[in-house]
C-alpha cells in the first residue's frame, strides 16, 4: 500500500496531466486549505447528515477526460467539490482522492467562476457491486 505523503504527490502529479483544473476563486483561495473536522451547524439546516471539511486536490473522471478537482466537504450521503468544467445532474463521475476512489452521481453544480463549477454529489453504487443473497 502506498503511504499518505506518496499518494498525495501521485495525485499531484497527475493533477498536472489533467485536462483541464479548477481555478480557486480569489477570495477563496486565501483559507480555503485552513479548514478542518465538522463544519458549523446553521439553525435553518435542513441537511439530513452532518458535513465535514474536506479540502484536497483530487482528480475527476468524466468519460475519458481526466479534470483537476478540489474537494470542499464530505458527509454520510455524498460530497462537494469544485470542478473545472460544468457537469450535468445524475451525471456519473469517478472521485479519486489520496487513499480513496469514489463513485458519485451529481446532484447539482452552479457556475462560481470563471474554471470553477460548485458541486455536489451523491455516492453512487456501481452495478454489479451487490449481489442478491436468495
């Protein structure tokens, strides 16, 4: 098994062979990597699983393509990342992360920037995964 610091620059190194990264917007970028644990709570939260921070570099596979995410936060149901490019709802995508490989389906992406797509997404089962046991 590859250790933390080896797989965090695998994922550097391939972040620089992606096809297209998203751009940090500005007042993003200052403390954007800062963050960590449990996210605050708001009292209008409508959520059904509590967020956690989850900020990294990681690569997104859309089809053949190869894109340059950053990844914002993670809960029981899914996760939000930044993304390059705009991705459609019930789009499947493949999440790779340091230590972890994750299949999502999207749920919502809006434009925030120029390069820079807010999204968020459900974890996704790939068929075939579960068998029936009867």
């Amino acid at each position: 098994m590859l250790g933390r610091d080896h797989e965090q620059e695998l994922i550097a190194g391939l972040w620089e062979c992606a096809s297209a990264t998203a751009r940090l917007p500005e007042p993003m970028s200052k403390d954007f990597f800062v963050h960590r644990g449990p996210m605050p709570l708001h009292f209008e939260n409508k959520r059904n699983y509590h967020r956690y921070y989850l900020r990294t570099k990681a690569l997104l596979k859309r089809g053949t393509a190869l894109l340059g995410t950053y990844t914002k936060d993670v809960s029981r149901q899914g996760v939000g990342f930044l993304s390059p490019v705009q991705l459609m709802p019930k789009e499947r995508v493949r999440l790779h992360l340091p230590h972890a490989e994750l299949s999502l389906e999207v749920a919502r992406c809006r434009r925030v920037d120029q390069g820079c797509f807010d999204c968020g997404a459900r974890f996704a089962l790939e068929p075939g995964l579960i068998s029936s046991t009867n």
